[in-house]
C-alpha cells in the first residue's frame, strides 16, 4: 500500500502517541490504586475479610458518579476504586485517541469502526446491562 | 484472616501468577482466579472482578512497548474490538444469570485448553495471497518489522476471524480472563497473520475487551478494592519481571512444568464446580 508524502500524520505518528498514552494510563492509574491501597490499609489491616459468598451490595462504589463523589472524602478504598477505573478508562482513551488519529488521517472508515467500539462500551459504561 | 495477612497472601500470589502468566504465555487471569476461589476460599464472583483489572493493566503495559516497536496491527485491533467488545459485554451479562459453578467447570475447560495449546508447536500459516476481498475493504493487510527487514502479509478469512473474536470475547467477559489462547486462534490459524502481529494486535485488543467488560463488572459489585487492589498491582508487577526473564530464559521445560500444574488446577476447579462448591 502506498503512502502519500503530503500526510503530516501517520500511522508511525500514531502508534508512538498511542504507546506514550498507554505507558502514562497504566502508571497513573497504578500509582492512584497503590496509594488508596496504603491508605486502605492503615485503616482496615486488623479487621477481617469476607469475601466467601458474593454479594452485589457489599461493594457501595459501583457507578462513575459514585467513585468521583467518594473520592474526595480521601478514604482508602475509594482511592483504590478511582485508580481503577483510572485503568479502566486508559483503554477506552486509546480508542478515542484513534479515532481522533484516523480522522486527521483522513481514513473515515476508521474513524466509523473506532465510534462503533466506543458507543458499545458506552452504552455498557451507562450500565445499561449491569441488571 | 485479617485484611493485612490476606493483602499479602494475594501480593505474593498475584505477582507469581503474572510472572508465570507472562513467562508461559498463558497470562495472569486464568492462574490468580483458581488461586483465589480455591486456596482463599474467595467468591468467584470477586475472583473474576479483579482478575479482569489485572488483565486491563498487564495488557496495556506490554501493549505500550508492542505498538511503539510497529510489530501490532492497529486496524486489525480496531476492527476486531466490535467483536470482541460485544462479546465482552454479552459475556459479562450471561455471567449474572449463569449458577457460580458452570462458570467454574467451563473456567475449568478454557484453562485445560489454554495450557495445552502454549505446549503445541506453532505453525505459521502466513500467505501473501492477496484475494480476500473483507482484508482489502478494511485495510487489513500490512507489514511488520521481522529481524530487522520489513516484511509483508496478506490477511484470509476475516469474516471467520470475526466470529471466533466474538466468541473469545464473550469468554472473556464470562471468566474474566483475556482469553490469548482463542485470539491467538482466530488470527493465526484463520486469518493467517504472523505470529508477531497476532500476539501483539492480540494484546493490544485485550485492554479495551476487558474495560467492555469491567464495567458491567463494577457496576454489579464484583470488582471489590480490598481484592482488586493487591490482585493487580501484584500481577502487573509479576508480568513486568516476567516480561524481563522471559528474554533470556529457555522456557520449554517450565512451559510442561506449568502445563502439569495448571491442569491440576483446571481439574480441581471442575470438580468443586460439579460436586456443587461454588
């Protein structure tokens, strides 16, 4: 396949962008669940777990909106949760990053293919099919 | 047990099951979950929950290095995630309806599978037949740096190759594992590519597969901070240094080793799911 010169961006552009994203998602959200998990565990280590029989109303930091609102109460396990979905998120940065690449890239097909995995994760992130 | 002997024990388990996870091939998700359900007595519920964050975070480590190298196939990933996606998603969602034990007989299955396929001598199916009409529309065909030349490949079957991701996904979405084993499947064997490309556009997509599925996860209650912090930062770690042993160590041998060990496990997983532990 052909490359036109007169591209200014492209698909080595790309994957160097992409990597750097990646690297600095993964360290971020790392970093944010290592400190909530020491928070954690100044304040829980000497209670005892439970975690044999699941259940779904255990866990109160379930939702965006909840995590966001909890984490600034600056208590461990919110922390933890909100560097989850720290990583959760990095992932899902990559497919927007894409889309936007493709776009100025020019290659519109893509750019269809990235918004179609981008609405399904959306529409599950809404929690449309948690229940 | 209390919360801090029970963070440690899963640190420690954790970063040897994402050590061997990346020494073997077989990743951290299909070893940390019977470690959990079986040797802590944790729900498998949580099991799954954390295990598929520590595939969000392994997968997105190593895939930042892959992708930077040129060695992933971005479109391939692009177009493959609508499959495997949905089928995290539809994965996820059959998980909430489905009794705790089928989930760990079919666990079970997967994992015999995965460990005997890290053991069969791998095949390389690459073809420079340009015919596929699916590879063309989609930009699917392209090149990977092999031993430092440029080489090219062509890509077959992409609507086969489709199916079989969206059947990978939904596993994935059903065990919280990153399901390698099945992409690697669907890309080697029906679509042809490389096996460069396949193990690498296979972790590429994996992040994005188990974020479709972690969400459905999170909001049901199944990702648990006190299990998901240790259990990710522990793998992540174990697949960082294993990612580093694996350059100079001969695994063949361990590969067996591991192969023995993981089917104990599968076993005991079937059983206590069929005599009604779980």
């Amino acid at each position: 396949m052909m490359m036109e010169e007169t591209k200014q961006i492209t698909d080595k552009d790309i994957q160097s962008l992409v990597g750097n994203l990646l690297r600095a998602g993964v360290y971020i959200s790392m970093g944010i669940v290592i400190l909530g998990g020491i928070i954690y565990l100044f304040d829980h280590s000497s209670e005892k777990i439970d975690y044999a029989i699941f259940d779904m109303n255990k866990v109160s930091l379930k939702t965006v909106a909840t995590i966001f609102e909890e984490v600034i109460t600056f208590k461990g396990a919110a922390i933890v949760q909100f560097g989850l979905l720290m990583l959760i998120f990095t992932p899902i940065a990559r497919v927007m990053m894409a889309v936007i690449s493709f776009f100025i890239e020019k290659d519109y097909l893509y750019v269809v293919i990235g918004l179609i995995v981008l609405t399904i994760i959306m529409v599950s992130l809404s929690g449309g099919f948690a229940h | 047990m209390s919360v801090l002997i029970f963070t440690l024990i899963v640190l420690l388990g954790a970063f040897l099951a994402g050590f061997l996870g990346s020494l073997t091939g077989l990743g951290g998700g299909v070893i940390i979950i019977p470690l959990l359900t079986l040797g802590l007595g944790v729900d498998i519920h949580y099991a799954i929950g954390a295990s598929i964050i520590s595939v969000i975070a392994t997968s997105t480590g190593s895939a930042a290095a892959y992708v930077k190298e040129g060695l992933t196939n971005m479109r391939i990933g692009m177009f493959l995630e609508i499959a495997t996606t949905v089928g995290a998603i539809l994965g996820a969602v059959i998980a909430v309806y489905l009794n705790a034990a089928y989930v760990a007989v079919i666990f079970g299955c997967i994992l015999i599978f995965s460990s005997m396929m890290t053991l069969k001598k791998k095949v390389d199916h690459t073809t420079l037949d340009y015919t596929s009409k699916g590879a063309k529309f989609f930009k699917l065909n392209g090149s990977y740096p092999n031993q430092g030349v440029e080489t090219p490949y062509a890509v077959k079957n992409v609507a086969g190759g489709f199916f079989m991701m969206l059947f990978a996904g939904t596993l994935s979405g059903l065990l919280g594992i990153g399901s390698g084993a099945l992409k690697v499947i669907a890309m080697d064997n029906i679509m042809r590519l490389p096996f460069k490309v396949s193990t690498t556009t296979s972790n590429f997509m994996m992040g994005v597969t188990a974020a479709a599925s972690a969400v459905v996860y999170l909001h049901r209650g199944q990702i648990d901070p006190g299990i998901a912090m240790p259990v990710c930062i522990g793998v992540l770690i174990g697949a960082t240094v294993g990612a580093k042993v694996l350059v100079k160590a001969k695994t063949d041998k361990l590969k067996i080793v591991f192969a023995v060990v993981v089917t104990i496990l599968a076993i005991q997983m079937i059983y206590k799911g069929l005599s009604g532990g779980f």
